[in-house]
C-alpha cells in the first residue's frame, strides 16, 4: 500500500514540474520571484510554524528538531525518516475589471532525516526555494496611441540543503542547516505601438547560484505533568547569491512574430555582467505548549530587513521594498495516538493561520498575505509512518492601485515514512 501511494506521489509531482512553472502569481515579477513556503506539509497546516519538534518527523524549517528523530521512540536505533510533498494550487486573478482563473501542481520536497546516535540527527534534501512564472499586459494611451507592454517571466531557484541537530543538554537542542541555491530567472518585455510594423523586445536572463545556513536554538522542557513548553530562535542568514547575466535587445515583425534584428547588450561595461543579491536575514521567534504527540498550540513572529534588498539587474521601477513581517498560529491534536480500538483517534487534526507582510510596496501599496490552513494526519498501519492531507485558503494583494488580487486554494499530499537502519541480523 505504502509503495503504491509513493509511486502517484511522484507520478503527480513528475507530471507537475513538467506541465508549466512553479507559480502562476503576477507578484513573482519582482524579486527573486514567488518565494515557496520551506516547511513540511505536518507544518505548513499549523500556519507554518517550526516550533514543535518530535522524533517521527523531519521539521524543514528548524534543524535543531533533527536532534530529536529516534529519541522517544522504542527500540528505534538508526531510526530514518523518510518525506515528501506535493501541491495543488487553484489561482483565482481579478483586477478592478477582469477575472481568470489557473492552477499549478509542484513537488514541494523530498528530504530524507537519520538518527545516528542518541541526541544527534542529520538529513539532507532538495526542494523549490522560488519560482517565476508570469505574464502581463499594460496598455496606456502615449500621445494619441496605443502602447502595449506584454511582461512575461519563468524559471526559479532550487536549494539543496544538510542539516544537523543535536541536544547539547537535557530540553536543549543546537541546529544548523546550509543551503545551496541555485537556477535560472528570465524575463522578456515586448513593447509594441498601435499602427508600427515593427515592436521591440528586451530579453533578460539570470544564472544565480549561492549559499545561505540556518541556525536554531530549541528549549523545551516539562513544565506539568506531561506538558510541555516548547520556545525555538531560528536565524536564516543572509544569502549572497551570484547571479551570470545576459541582455538581449531587438526588434520583431508584429504580423509574424520574426524576429528582425537582435543585438547582445554590453552588460561589463555597465559592470552588470555579474552581480550580487543579497537576500536579508530573517530571525524567527517560536513558542508553544502541549503533550508530547497529544495535543500543542503554538505561535511564531519572524522579521526580515526586506528594505536592503536590491536586484540591479532585473528590478522594477513600480517597487519599493520595505521591512517585511510574518504572524503565525498553530495547533494539533490527537485524541489517542497509541488507540488499539479505533482509527479515527489516531488520526492527527491540525489548523492554524498566518498574516505575512512580504516587504513589496507596489504602486505604493503594501502587498500583504493571509491564510487559514487545515489537515489531517493518516496513520499507515500500526508504524509510525503517516500520510498527510492539508488544505489551505488565503488571499494575497488587493485591485486598488491598479494591482491583482489573488485569492487560492491549495490542496497538499505528504508522506512521511519512518523506517530503520543498521538492524543487526540474528541467528537462532
């Protein structure tokens, strides 16, 4: 059963990746694009917080939970995690006049989380970091004709990452994660005028690679009884990303769509050729209570200096970015986890929301986030492996200033398997 559910799991993700671009969002415009939500789907349906740790889950935001994987759990020496996630998202796009409707399908991660002895965990795996995928039209009237700018843009980064964990003291647990980034952003402007034979386009194409390492602080002791409190610091540093650019400018036939002339644009001279983004630090504060895989309740603020971020060479005039901010509330519960009665009390309930304030500041309006978000938690069978559904509701900008408001649904499938390694053979 577990094999079957496995193979549909990267049959859809294989078939998403393939069939268009990671995002849909007119929003990936800017920046480095549309940034992916880092967490698990376990996670993602408590708001995204990474507070809570245990020992039968991989936490993708909080490498100091690595150094729980096998701790409370019996007999579970070499105990390995295995986990992975895909998404459907349904877009809905309105502007102050017109509405469209679209949906993208990714592979969210793939991450594979070992204990290697008591207190100490690592893992490593790869998932989409940002993803660009647009196109936009802007017509306005310039001394009595029609202009048309058509923007469009794909690509995106990817990051692969190792983490490692590991409780220095009783309740206390050190992590580091370092991630390399890397991909390609392109973007393309074709401008065109009512009446003219010919339009111009400007091409643009950036090869960015770079690293950035995460580090956590967890503290989480008993307080009462079986409660437990749990408080985490996490600090994602800041990203010095490279990027290789490419211009391309030139002229094209509107009736066929040939291109007549194309020049490359001497981008060394305009010491463009290679340049540096610098994505800010962002420090997140957690904390929580709860009994161990019954019940928890948690909240996390993170804060990020978005106002020194800069990208020379594929910026908007239409932004300015400010300090960006984010709020998040989640909570679990499961009635009975160990139950030999009934599945239905083994099943975990998770729900939470969150309120983001990205830092873009388009046409001189704050584009901020919100979503409520909600899941289940599947036992397989009677091991610690389960299969997690989420679901999420939220709404991202506004139709005021001239700016889309997007409104989505988004359906998430996880698996999150516990297996073993080095199991000594015995003979009878």
């Amino acid at each position: 059963m577990i094999r079957k559910i496995v193979i549909a799991i990267v049959y859809i993700s294989t078939v998403g990746m393939y069939a268009q671009d990671g995002t849909v969002s007119p929003y990936s415009f800017f920046g480095i694009g549309d940034l992916n939500n880092e967490s698990t789907v376990e996670n993602q349906m408590m708001g995204g917080i990474g507070v809570y740790a245990d020992s039968i889950h991989i936490n993708l935001k909080n490498p100091a939970a690595f150094g729980k994987l096998g701790l409370e759990v019996m007999d579970r020496e070499g105990l390995v995690t295995y986990t992975a996630g895909v998404s459907n998202k349904q877009f809905t796009l309105k502007s102050f006049t017109e509405e469209q409707q679209s949906s993208i399908t990714n592979l969210d991660y793939l991450a594979l989380g070992f204990s290697v002895g008591k207190g100490l965990g690592m893992g490593f795996g790869i998932k989409p970091y940002s993803s660009v995928g647009y196109n936009l039209v802007d017509e306005r009237t310039v001394s009595g004709n029609s202009l048309v700018n058509v923007y469009s843009g794909e690509g995106g980064l990817t990051r692969v990452f190792y983490s490692v964990g590991y409780e220095i003291f009783k309740d206390v647990s050190i992590g580091a994660t370092v991630n390399f980034n890397f991909g390609t952003l392109d973007s393309e402007r074709l401008q065109q005028v009512e009446d003219v034979q010919f339009g111009t386009f400007d091409r643009r194409s950036s090869r960015v690679n770079g690293f950035d390492f995460n580090y956590a602080l967890n503290y989480s002791p008993i307080i009462k009884g079986r409660n437990r409190l749990h408080t985490s610091i996490r600090v994602n540093t800041q990203g010095n990303l490279v990027s290789k650019n490419d211009r391309q400018l030139g002229s094209f036939s509107v009736s066929t769509g040939v291109n007549i002339e194309e020049v490359e644009v001497d981008l060394i001279s305009q010491n463009l050729k290679n340049t540096e983004l610098k994505i800010p630090t962002t420090t997140t504060l957690g904390i929580g209570y709860g009994e161990d895989y019954k019940w928890f309740i948690g909240a996390e603020y993170s804060f990020q200096e978005m106002s020194s971020f800069e990208n020379a060479f594929l910026g908007a005039e239409s932004i300015v970015y400010e300090d960006a901010s984010s709020f998040a509330l989640g909570a679990f519960i499961t009635p009975e986890h160990g139950s030999f009665t009934s599945y239905f009390k083994r099943i975990t309930y998770r729900a939470g929301l969150r309120l983001d304030k990205t830092g873009m500041l388009v046409n001189d309006v704050d584009i901020n986030n919100f979503g409520i978000t909600f899941g289940l938690g599947l036992p397989l069978g009677r091991s610690f492996s389960n299969l997690n559904l989420g679901f999420e509701f939220g709404k991202r900008g506004t139709t005021r200033a001239n700016l889309i408001e997007e409104s989505y649904f988004k359906f998430n499938v996880g698996l999150s398997l516990n297996d073993r390694w080095f199991q000594k053979r015995k003979i009878n």
